[in-house]
C-alpha cells in the first residue's frame, strides 16, 4: 500500500524547529518560529490564564461536547474584542462566530465552507504572506494567486501594485489580508491605504478574508483591530479568522474563531447553519479547554484587566528588543542601516538578510532565522542579543 509513497517536503517553519531541536550547541537561538519567548527565553503561562485553570480546575467542570459552533459566551466575547464591545453591527446580529481549532482551523472551515459557496473563486494572497495561507487554501480546492504587497526597496507596502492587482482579479474573488503585524514583514497598511483597498474590493465585488493571529502584538486591542472595524463599517460580507494562540500564549491549546460578517440577521443564521455543517463533517465540534479559560478570562473584568497588562508587557518587551538590536547593529559597526525594523510591528522583522547570509548564521552561529530573513523578534532578549547582533554583523 505504502511502497511507493514519497516523503513530503517539511514545513519550513516548522521543520526549522526540528532542526534547532537537534543542535547540540548551548549558545543557540531560535529566531525561526512564530512564538513569543519572555526575558528568560520561555514561553509564557500567562498570570491570567493561570488562575483561570484554577479556577476551572476547582470548579470540576464536567467535559461533555460543546455545541458546534463552541462555548457561546467566548464566541461573544470574541466578537467584542473584534468589532469594539459597543459595535453596532454586533448588536444588528449580523455576525456570526464559531469558536474554531486555532486561527489555522478557522481559515480552514472558513475555506471550506467558501468552496462550496463560491467553487470557481480564485484566491489571492499578498506577497509574501504565511506560507501555509497558500497551503490551505490549495487543499480546500482553490487556485492561489498572490498580489504585490512588500517592496523590498522602500522596505514598505508597494499600494499602487497591491490596487493594481486586486483590481485584474476576477470578479469575487476572495482576498486574504493581514489584519495587523503582517507575517512575514511586520510591515502593515496605514488607515488612508485600508480605506483605498476597501474601495478597490467594493468596487470588484471582492470577499475580504481578515487574518488576524496578533492583535494586541502592535499598538493595542483596539488600535491592532482598526481594519476590521473599518470593513465592519463599509456594509460589505466578509470573513475574520482570529487566533489567541500568542495574544494569551495557548499556542497547543488550539484557540481561535471564525466571524463571518453577513448582509442581515436572517442571513447570518442561514451562512451559520451552513458553517455548523462543515465543522460537523470535519471535526464535529471544537476542544474545550483552552476556549474556556479565554473565555473566563476575557468576561472576568480582574482578569480581563491583567491579561490586558500582561499582553502589553509582551508587546513593550518586543519593541524594547527592536530598539537594543537596532542600536547594537548600529553601534558596532553594521554595513548596513537596520533602523527600519522600529518601525516593523508585532512579532517579526523582515531583516534583508539573504538565504545565503541565514544560512551562516545558522552553521557558524548557532542562530535560526527563516531562509526568507524573517527573524522573531519576540526571541530576542538580554542573554541572547548581543551574540545574536555580533553574529549579523559578521555575515554582512
Ligand atoms: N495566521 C497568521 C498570519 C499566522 O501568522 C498564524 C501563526 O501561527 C496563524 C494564522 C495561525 O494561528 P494558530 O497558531 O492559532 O493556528
Ligand atoms: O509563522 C510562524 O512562525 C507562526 C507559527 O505551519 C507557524 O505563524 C508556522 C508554521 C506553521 C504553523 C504555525
């Protein structure tokens, strides 16, 4: 049966990880991977998220199935932090939301439930974008196309090209857009380009399809949920995938939503029932232990304001690092300016570095960064710094 099978490519952002793993050196450094680390290079269990499981763990919550669509207090509670919790299109019953198996499970029942609604759609993803963004939407039957977006020259978004594309797409196509801290550049669209794009959709009948997996990784809840709230004012459908796997650093715990902005409350139930049929034949209904300790945490308002504080730390922290790496580059003599990535947001610096620089980094230093130049920034801290700007400079 197996004979003649053959061996998948790795992940690789993923396989990097195995690679790191199985590095013996001890002055290592995992730049690669999507993950926040906190000054003692350790993935955080949030204060709040801890007495949340406590609280849960005595109250001995019996683990029957959750209803398809998951825990509706959290569903709530999502769509709040989405849409503003006084959001008038909330309150209009326009939008639903299921809970879903991380930001990656609602891409995938979102890009499920598309197929069957629009089968001939294209795809259009910017370039670059997650490299499972195009995975994803391949296997759930699409053509992937991707639109201009980063201009490696200006180190910014190239939004004459970007227009330009999204306007020869076919008619509805389906538009996937960073919401806030675009993965891999850090490099995000100002509001006055957000309203450009929004028109450019509208115009070409367009469904936008907002990733958002770092809100909070930027400016702020509400700031890094602006071109949501935007497109939740222009009457247009549209699609939000949204993920708490770095803002409450659950990444195994799995937990993530689908929203899906619909043109009325009677229609919204209709979309509703037919998403509740694709996550039924997929996986039936979602986990319940990492939605329900979001969910405790975002509607106990001690416990909201701590995780608030905790999430800002967590973002402070990375633009501390921005800041140290830009200097040290600086001050030890780097032949290059570096002074771009303060102003990259949320977990990334799309660094410039080449594949073959990378590579280096990699075999004479121990340090992983993503082929591309991507580099975590949210790895950084004050053991590991140093070593890690010494190292650019000399690959440079
Ligand atoms: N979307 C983007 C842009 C991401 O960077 C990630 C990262 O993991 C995800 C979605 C997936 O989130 P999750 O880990 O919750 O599946
Ligand atoms: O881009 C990243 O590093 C994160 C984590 O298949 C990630 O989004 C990377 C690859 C992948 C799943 C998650």
């Amino acid at each position: 049966l197996f004979s003649a099978v053959e061996m998948a490519p790795r992940d690789p952002i993923l396989g990097l990880n195995e690679a790191f793993n199985a590095d013996t050196r001890p002055q290592k450094v995992n730049l690669g991977v999507g993950v926040y680390y906190n000054e003692a290079g350790r993935i955080p269990l949030l204060k709040a998220v801890e007495l949340a499981e406590k609280a849960r763990a005595e109250a001995r919550a019996p683990r029957g199935y959750l209803p398809i669509e998951g825990i509706g207090t959290y569903d709530s509670a999502v769509q709040k932090l989405l849409f503003g919790a006084d959001s008038d299109i909330i309150k209009s019953g326009r939008i639903i939301t299921s809970q879903a198996v991380g930001g990656t499970g609602a891409l995938k029942i979102g890009a499920d439930y598309l197929k069957r609604l629009l089968p001939n759609a294209v795809v259009a993803i910017s370039d670059p974008s997650w490299q499972n963004h195009r995975a994803l939407f391949s296997a759930a039957g699409f053509p992937v196309q991707n639109y201009r977006y980063y201009d490696p020259i200006q180190q910014g978004v190239d939004v004459e090209g970007m227009l330009e594309d999204l306007r020869e797409l076919p008619r509805q196509s389906i538009v996937v857009l960073h919401a806030c801290c675009h993965n891999p550049t850090g490099v995000d669209l100002n509001t006055e380009q957000w309203q450009a794009i929004l028109e450019v959709l509208k115009e070409c009948n367009h469904v936008p399809f907002l990733d958002i997996a770092y809100q909070g990784f930027a400016e702020g809840i509400d700031e890094d949920a602006a071109a949501v709230r935007l497109f939740a004012d222009s009457d247009m459908p549209f699609f939000v995938s949204s993920s708490f796997s770095k803002s409450f650093s659950l990444y195994g715990e799995r937990v993530g939503a689908l929203s899906i902005v619909a043109g009325s409350k009677e229609e919204a139930k209709r979309v509703l029932s037919q998403l509740k049929l694709v996550i039924r034949t997929n996986y039936s209904n979602p986990p319940t232990h990492g939605a329900s300790v979001v969910d405790l945490v975002l509607n106990t308002p001690e416990l909201n304001a701590l995780w608030q504080e905790e999430l800002g730390e967590m973002r402070d922290r990375i633009m501390r690092m921005r800041k140290l790496m830009v200097e040290q580059l600086a001050a030890k003599g780097a032949k290059k300016d570096f002074s771009f990535v303060v102003e990259q947001r949320g977990m990334f610096s799309y660094s410039g570095l080449s594949k073959e620089q990378v590579e280096r980094l990699r075999d004479e230093f121990g340090i992983y960064a993503v082929a591309s130049g991507r580099i975590c920034v949210a790895a950084l801290n004050l053991n590991n710094i140093d070593a890690v700007t010494d190292a650019i400079v000399q690959v440079l």
